[in-house]
C-alpha cells in the first residue's frame, strides 16, 4: 500500500479519502445480470472501488509536451482541474484558484503504462511466503485471478511510482501455465485492498503462455504438454470445450429453461475471451508461434491483444499489423534461453517502421522504474538502424500503445482534454539517463513530488522498517 510519509493530522485527512471503501461490493454493483429467458451469473462479481485522490486545479508551464500519441509542443502548458486534463497548448490563461508550475526546461509526458508487470504476486521481499503469481498445478487455469494474490503492501508500487513514472499497470500471473489466469489492471496508488486500486471499467485479461515455459514445467513431471506441438493441442482442446460452455449459457440466457447450466470458473473466463470482454495477452518469443496462435485465435473466434515480450516480432510485423495485436517488448534483454536468442536490439523500431503496434514492458521490479531509458534504448537501437523515430513517436510505446492493448485508451494513455490527468513532470529529458519524475500526478492528484518529503510514498511494509522509506 502507497502511504505517504505525512505528519498524522495530515495522514489522517489523506487516510479519509483513500481510494477504496474496504474491498466490499459498491452498492451499485449486480449480483447477476438479467438476460431474455435465464437469469446470469455475474461478470465482474470484485469491482473497482476505486476513487481518485482530491487534486486541486493546476496549470504546468513553460515545458515540453510529449502527448503520448505522437505530437509535441514547445514552450507548452497542461492545465487540469477535476482529475481530468482541461486544456493542453500554448499561452494557456491559469484563471483563478489554479496552482502554476513553471516547468522551463523540462518534459511533460501522460503517466507510464507498463502492461507487463508482477508487482504484488511477486513482491519484494522476493521469498516463498509472498510468491503467488504461478498457479503451477495444472496447464491451464483460467479460474485463477491475479488480483486475487495482490499483496497492495508491495513496496515497488511505491518505486515504479516515484522512480519511474508509472501511473497504470497490469499485473498477469506468471507463465508456467499455457493458461495462467484473469490479470487486473491498476492505478498506481496507495489502496487498503486491491480493489481499491482497480482501474474502473478496465477490461479483464487473460494470461496465457507459448513455448518453452509450459512444456518445461509439465514435461519434466511426465505430464502433458512436454512438446510444443503439446502446447497447443492443450490449448485447441480446452477451447473446444468453453465454446461448448458459451453456446450453453447463451441458449439458457437467451431461452431459459428449469435450471441454468452448471458453472465452471474457469470456463466463465473463456468464456468471457470468447464473448469480447476479455483481453487476451500471450507470452510468447518466437515468430513462428506467434502465427500459430493467431490462427488459433482465428479457429476459435477470439482475438490476440498483445504478444509480450516477442523477441521475433520484428519477423512478423505485417502479419501482426493484418492481425491488429500488439507486441510488448523490452528494448535489449534477451539470450536468456533458446526461444530468446534471435533478437534484435532494433525490435520496436521495425515494427514501427513497418506500420505494427509496438510497445515496451518491464516484467521486472527494476525495469518498471526505468521504462523511460528502455524507451529511449529502443529508440536509440532504432536510429542505428537507419530508422529515424522522433522522441514523441517513440513515446507512444509508453503511453497510447499500452493503453489500447489494456483496452483504456479512451481514458488514459495521451494528454487529451477529458482524459484523466495521469501526467509526469520530468525535471529533464526523459530519454536521458540523469532524468527522473520531478512530480507525478494520478487523475490530478499529486502523488509524488521529489522535492516534498511528504509526498515521498512509503508502504505499509516499509514502515518502522530499517531504512525504510528510502529511495536509494
């Protein structure tokens, strides 16, 4: 949990207006939801409860814009007010009541999106206690939820958070499994429980895995899959059997009957993949597996959001482009196993050049604090390749892109007038090295300031801990 490190009348008063009610149901949400004939189990049985932080009305001078969609303004102003961002442009009027920050020299950019990250599965301390990301008992358990195993105590909230940026991110479970569960995506905010820090409306994912992971970790116990040729005959049989699940609750939905047909967990996942309303997001290196499973996606009518980590995507981006999926990707880590070896450090720069969606992603406690220089690695990489890409085209691999591969980018993701006003005051360049957030806001509340101890979030964890609360 994000705690800022305030005198106690003044955690009091931020503690009244933490972002989640305890965890409970709103009393908005459904138990179930009516169709035609039978009555429906429920698709979102843990909402959000979030709600933003109070923000006062703020207006970011003299700065260099970055609007996460590829555009760029210099000498430029962001005002926002409301967690929303009012007006974004030039010689913007403060009005009265409005907090002016003259930014002369820096960088504004909307928030870090990272859609790859384990952080509270897989928190620090990194010890067997708190290790829940891998439901490790059979290839496919899609009636697991990450959010489920957030420990919101997880002290790299607070350093994606200040070190890095990072505004939104989406925790998957871990790859042992072909089908390794729901992910949940978040704001990157102080919360007693996760679903007080559940971005609101974020489409559910689901995780699933190629490759060497799956078959590794179920051929060495004799059990199917060991190949991978295994992998997807696992994968073709279980989808077989949640289109069969889909077409039997959409008659009963649609026609009724005397009882509904029984519920399976992990079926109401697939299900959900197979209706739209789940995300799919692959882990996945090599090309050639890559378009085995689009065309399994095809077979079975669902649709591919995002290969992550895709080490070879830059062999396929024209079938990735005529697929519309995205490859998250990081900028230089590879060589780590057999399916990452035939990278290119020049990866995102090819997929932008040739018209596919390219993103970057941490998968690391330490890469989330620094996606910015593995953009600007990326982008580098790029330019050595004879691949000119602008400082604000490269940004949209850290802000638009992921926000449409986490189906928010109606939200979030850009510097629009109405989108939340998740925004990064860099005290530099972010493309340099010696760059850090100087102040970060969520849905215009100030969550982070550099030069405030009392914005400097501390968990719960860290409190009363040894050098807890620093940032070294």
């Amino acid at each position: 949990m994000l705690r800022m490190t305030i005198a106690i009348g003044a955690a009091a008063t931020l503690m009244a207006c933490t972002p989640d009610s305890g965890g409970t149901q709103s009393a908005g949400s459904s138990a179930a939801t009516p169709g035609k004939g039978g009555e429906s189990y429920s698709r979102d049985p843990y909402p959000s409860t979030y709600h933003r932080y109070p923000g006062v009305p703020t207006l970011v001078t003299n700065v260099t814009i970055l609007d996460g969609e590829g555009g760029r303004i210099e000498n430029g102003s962001i005002l926002f007010r409301d967690g929303e961002i009012a007006e974004v442009g030039t010689d913007i009027a403060a009005g009265p009541g409005v907090t002016v920050i003259d930014g002369t020299g820096k960088y504004v950019t909307p928030g870090i999106i990272d859609v790859h990250s384990h952080l509270g599965d897989y928190p620090s301390p990194g010890i067997g206690a708190l290790s829940d990301g891998n439901e490790a008992t059979s290839p496919t358990t899609p009636e697991v939820w990450a959010e489920h195993s957030v420990w919101p105590q997880d002290p790299g909230f607070s350093r994606a958070l200040a070190n890095g940026g990072v505004t939104t991110l989406q925790i998957l479970p871990g790859s042992a499994n072909l089908m390794g569960g729901r992910s949940v995506t978040i704001k990157n905010v102080y919360a007693r429980t996760v679903q007080g820090m559940k971005f609101p409306d974020a489409p559910y994912g689901l995780k699933m895995a190629c490759g060497e992971n799956p078959k590794r970790v179920y051929g060495s116990r004799g059990r199917m899959p060991s190949t991978r040729m295994g992998n997807i005959a696992v994968d073709r049989e279980t989808w077989a059997r949640a289109q069969e699940y889909d077409r039997k609750w959409d008659k009963y939905e649609e026609e009724g009957g005397d009882s509904p047909p029984s519920r399976d967990i992990a079926m109401d996942t697939l299900r959900g993949v197979l209706d739209g309303e789940i995300l799919v997001h692959n882990h996945c290196y090599r090309a050639d597996e890559m378009a085995i499973v689009m065309d399994m996606a095809k077979e079975f009518g669902y649709h591919v959001s995002a290969f992550h980590h895709a080490v070879e995507a830059y062999k396929i981006a024209d079938l990735l482009e005529a697929n519309d999926t995205c490859a998250a990707v990081w900028a230089d880590w590879w060589g780590f196993k057999m399916e990452a070896y035939d990278e290119t450090d020049a990866n995102l720069a090819i997929l932008e050049h040739q018209g596919a969606c390219g993103l970057i992603h941490s998968d690391d406690a330490n890469g989330i604090q620094r996606l910015n220089q593995e953009v600007a690695k990326a982008r580098a990489a790029g330019l050595r390749a004879g691949i000119a890409i602008s400082e604000e085209q490269a940004w949209t691999w850290a802000a638009i892109n992921p926000a449409r591969v986490l189906g928010i980018a109606d939200k979030t993701g850009s510097l629009r007038p109405g989108k939340m006003a998740d925004i990064v005051l860099w005290n530099g360049n972010p493309f340099s090295v010696y760059t850090r957030p100087q102040m970060v806001w969520i849905d215009g509340a100030l969550m982070y300031d550099m030069n405030d101890p009392s914005r400097r979030p501390v968990s719960d964890f860290e409190l009363g801990q040894p050098g807890g609360g620093s940032f070294n």
